[in-house]
C-alpha cells in the first residue's frame, strides 16, 4: 500500500487541463477492452474498487471504473504482462494521455500519475513513479477530460520511466486528490496513449491556470 500527501494548491495557479484534445498520431497503450493485456486490474490499495463501465468511453466500448469511499492515495493496478513493444513505446516518449471522466463533484486538488512496477526498475527498487499530471480539480464535475502524464523526472528522481522490455512489468493509476463532498467517488479512464510532440498540444502561458475547454466529437 503506497500513502501520500496531497499536492498544495500552488500546483491549481500552474497548470493546463486539456478536454479532449486528440493528439494526430498518437499510439495507444490500453482502451481497457475485454481480453486486451493488463486485465484483471486491481484496487491498490484494496479500498479501491475496480470495474468496467460504458461511461466516460472514448475509445472503444468500456472506460475502466475506480472507486474508492475516501480520498486516498492509490487507484486501479493491471496484472503483470510482458509486452515488448508496449515497453519500448513507453521508453521512447515524453509523455502519456489518458481521458478521465471525473466523478460529479467538486475538488479542492486533484493530480494523478502512474507507478511501474519491475523487478529493479530503478537501481535497488521494484516500483518508480512518473511526476504529476496537471490538476484536474478546476474542470467542471461529471466531465471528461484529457490529463498529460510525464515520463521524464520521475518521482524518484530518475531521468525516465525505463522497463526491461523483456520482463514482466505493470503500471498502477494513482490519484491524488480531495473533496468536501461525501464519497464515494467514482472515476473513468480511457485511451492511455503515448505523447508523440508535447509541443504540439498545448503549453502554459502567463501564471495563471490555463484551462481549456473543448467539445469531444464522435464520429
């Protein structure tokens, strides 16, 4: 089980959100479909409640559902898989997206990031941690957004998410957030893809939160 402070609300004054932007080329990683790899995925820690839902799809057909009674550090973790080529992807990027419904409630902060876990990932170490998306906690509740993860300057200090393509690995959601609203919460993901040009999305102007809003189209 991994505890963790909440993030200050400094990081609300300096942050962009992105509703859902598509990024042209961008590789997807997971769109959490039936038989698709890092299935049955796992509350961590276990106050965490992890299912599928045709809510807050936007690849596919099912978003992954977490829910959790209070706020607390964590969210759901996949199985551990070998994917070679999921791996490499993962080594190559600056960046991930992943579409986030959030629950219908407001925040008073809100980041998530993602937590590998590999057999000495970093030197000594089985697990290593992205840094912080930017905060979600300005959207609108009930709405579904994009959030950028980076790879680089992890948590740990370490230069870049590196997997051993050839050894099994997995990767845990982690939010970090709270509310005054009562619980429980309940949060959608979709569309884990990598970050081909960050540049090209959207980049923070001035010190003030840059928000931008942005109606999702079907085709």
């Amino acid at each position: 089980m991994k505890t963790r402070q909440g993030l200050c609300g400094a990081l609300v004054a300096a942050a962009v959100i992105m509703l859902g932007v598509t990024s042209a080329g961008a590789q997807t990683l997971f769109s959490y479909e039936n038989g698709e790899a890092g299935f049955p995925y796992v509350g961590n820690p276990g106050l965490y409640t992890v299912s599928t839902s045709n809510v807050g799809v936007t690849n596919g057909v099912q978003s992954l559902q977490v829910s959790v009674p209070v706020p607390t550090f964590g969210g759901p973790q996949s199985s551990f898989l070998t994917d070679a080529v999921r791996a490499a992807a993962i080594n190559a990027a600056p960046a991930v997206l992943i579409d986030m419904t959030l629950p219908n409630v407001a925040f008073g902060f809100g980041n998530i990031d993602l937590t590998f876990f590999q057999t000495n990932i970093r030197p000594g170490n089985n697990n290593d941690e992205t840094g912080f998306s930017p905060t979600f906690a300005a959207a609108p509740p009930g709405s579904t957004i994009t959030l950028q993860i980076p790879l680089t300057n992890t948590q740990f200090g370490t230069p870049h998410i590196t997997l051993d393509p050839l050894q099994p690995w997995a990767y845990q959601i982690d939010l970090s957030f709270n509310s005054g609203a009562a619980g429980p919460y309940v949060f959608r993901f979709d569309n884990l893809r990598i970050v081909p040009e960050p540049a090209s999305l959207a980049t923070l102007s001035g010190a003030g939160l840059g928000l931008l809003a942005i109606r999702r189209r079907r085709a």
